[in-house]
C-alpha cells in the first residue's frame, strides 16, 4: 500500500511554515534575554517549549513530501569582499 504523499504545492507551504516557526523560535529564545520581567519570560518559555514540539510535528509531516532536494557535500563559499 502506497504511503500518502502531500501535493507540491503543500509541500512548499509546509516548508515555508517550517521556516517561519524556527524564525519565530529564534526570536522568542533571544527575547528572553531581554526580558527582565519573570512572568513574561516564563511566557516566552511556554512559547518557545510549544513552538518545539509544533517543529517536531512538522518535520514528522515532512517526510510525506514526494520530492526532495539532494543536500550538497561542499557549500560555496560566501563572497567577503
């Protein structure tokens, strides 16, 4: 039995949703250090511990994508000057 596969056009808004949560987790993790007041602080833990476990969802839906890009093994080397 074939295993469901997500459309393209689902498999590009899953990516972009991928990337705006770990966009949205790396802000709320260096907030923190900005935040001086306890209460928010523990708020923003909340959020960053949700937006975690909503990251591993995803990634679990990921794997139905019926295409995949190769991950090269070398990276170019970004231009400096």
């Amino acid at each position: 039995m074939n295993k469901p596969a997500l459309a393209p056009h689902e498999s590009i808004d899953l990516h972009e949703i991928l990337n705006f949560k770990t966009l949205c987790l790396a802000k709320s993790k260096l907030m923190q250090g900005l935040v001086f007041d306890q209460e928010l602080k523990d708020l923003m833990q909340k959020d960053v511990e949700q937006t975690l476990q909503a990251l591993q969802d995803l990634q679990a839906l990921y794997g139905q994508v019926p295409f995949q890009a190769p991950v090269p093994e070398s990276r170019p080397e970004p231009i400096i000057q």
